[in-house]
C-alpha cells in the first residue's frame, strides 16, 4: 500500500496543486501507536480529500513510490558531489557514462 | 560535623578549601532523568513527522519515562528539564524535533549530503510536574520509507531536570 504522503501528492497533482510542503501546507503525523500516519493539519486552498479520494490515487502513489526507491538508489550510486566534480574536471565523458551506466541499471516504472 | 551557622567569622574567598568529607544539602540531584534507545530501527515514512519509539532505558530514576506505549516523558517533579534527541538515517535528509503536550516546540534538521546522517537536538522546556509531557519525532522527505538506525545507540532521547 503507497504511502500517504505521495497518495496527496497525487490528489492535489490531480486538483491543480504540483507541489506540496509537508512542514507547512500539510502535516502529517504517525503517533507511532500502529495506526499509522493520519492528516493532523491541512492548509492548502483545495478541500481535504476523503478516504475514498485517497484511495483513488492507490495506483499512482505506488508507481512514484517505486520511482522513488529508484532515485534513492541512482543517488547512492552516483556518489559524493564533490568526487564527482572532481571526476567531471578530469574526464567528463567517463562521467558521462558511468552516470548513464547507473541510469540504465536502475530504470523508473 | 553538621554546621548550623557561621558566628563572628569570615571566609576569605581567596583561600583554597579541601574538603575531606561529604558536602550535603548543595546543588540539585537532578532527577526525574531518563535515557532510552532503538533495540531495532524504527521504519520512518516519508512526510510524516513520527515519533521515536525509543524502547530500551539505560536509566529512569523516577519510571517517568513510558518505554513501552507512549514513548513519552511525564517528569513528577515541577521544574526545567534538559532533553535531548537524536535521529540517524542513510542518504536522507533528516529532521527531529521534540515536542511538549503533543507540539513541536524544537526542531533542526540536515540535509543529505552524508551517507551517514545523524542528527541531534537538545533544548530546556519548564514541565509542571503533573500532567505536562515530552516526546521526540523524525521527519524526512525522501518519498519512500527510510529506517532510523538502533545500532550503537544512535537513535536515542532521553532528558533530567536542571533545576526546579
């Protein structure tokens, strides 16, 4: 089940809202109790979506989620951004490639 | 010997005083304190402020702190407390907070630019005594579950009074 937090991403993506500040225009919270996260404050201008809205955005709130591990991975992947630097200033082609290497390894949904 | 008063004498500051025994009824003993950690890491979601389940004590002088349902510190001793709190992630941006009666009042955060990331957070809050409690929580943005890690101690919380 995708989380909560990218189930509104795709709610409001949906409602003309591209993004969303979780420490501001809307707050979530998970008492750590077994309930899991809950809406504990929402302040954008579009209404707060019902348990069935929320559903509805199932499909691709686990499709960004997925993407999401992928980007955490290519992120790991690509290093330090200092080395990186380092490795463009010395031979950027081979940055290039090894950048497109990671890329191809771990493709989006 | 106990010492009831000081008659017709002075004390010069200046001098040095080596005490050989004990010195009572000074300072302050600095309980209600607690310190407690991860057993194992806690799964974080994403955009979701979420409280640190800190269930093993190194100490609770006063078994104020609830290790087991709450995860909360409700001091029986009016006064001001120092707490403190520590949030450790990989590759993440992380955020922790404390927060008194259910709100944040403290937070800090960094960003990931470690592999490593932990983050630490103290501040001094007044607490009556009675009904006011504490609580330590993790945020992060990486829009997929992150853990924050147990080993050595490097997801903790924990706190004791200053003064009253």
């Amino acid at each position: 089940m995708a989380q909560l937090s990218n189930k509104i991403k795709e709610y409001c993506k949906a409602n003309g809202v591209s993004n969303v500040d979780f420490l501001n225009d809307v707050k979530l919270q998970d008492d750590s109790n077994g309930q899991g996260a809950y809406i504990a404050e929402w302040n954008l201008d579009i209404a707060q979506p019902t348990d069935a809205q929320l559903s509805a955005q199932e499909s691709a709130a686990d499709t960004e989620e997925a993407n999401n591990v992928v980007r955490s991975t290519r992120r790991t992947a690509y290093g330090d951004i200092g080395e990186q630097l380092d490795e463009i200033y010395k031979d950027i082609d081979s940055w290039k490639a090894r950048i497109k290497s990671i890329k191809d390894a771990n493709p989006k949904s | 010997m106990a010492i009831d008063k000081i008659q017709s004498e002075s004390i010069n500051l200046a001098d040095n005083f080596a005490f050989t025994g004990t010195v009572s009824g000074a300072g302050e003993s600095n309980t209600p304190s607690f310190f407690a950690y991860l057993s194992s890491n806690q799964n974080i979601t994403s955009d979701t402020w979420t409280k640190l389940q800190c269930n093993t004590e190194e100490f609770d002088s006063d078994s104020d702190y609830d290790n087991s349902t709450n995860y909360r510190f409700t001091p029986t001793t009016a006064g001001k407390y120092y707490l403190f709190a520590q949030g450790f992630m990989n590759n993440s941006s992380i955020y922790v907070a404390i927060s008194k009666n259910g709100t944040r009042i403290a937070t800090t955060r960094k960003s990931a630019t470690d592999a490593d990331n932990g983050v630490s957070i103290s501040v001094v809050l007044s607490a009556n005594g009675s009904s006011d409690y504490f609580e330590a929580e993790v945020f992060h943005k990486e829009g997929t579950t992150i853990i924050t890690e147990a080993s050595e101690r490097r997801t903790h919380f924990g706190g004791f009074l200053l003064t009253t």
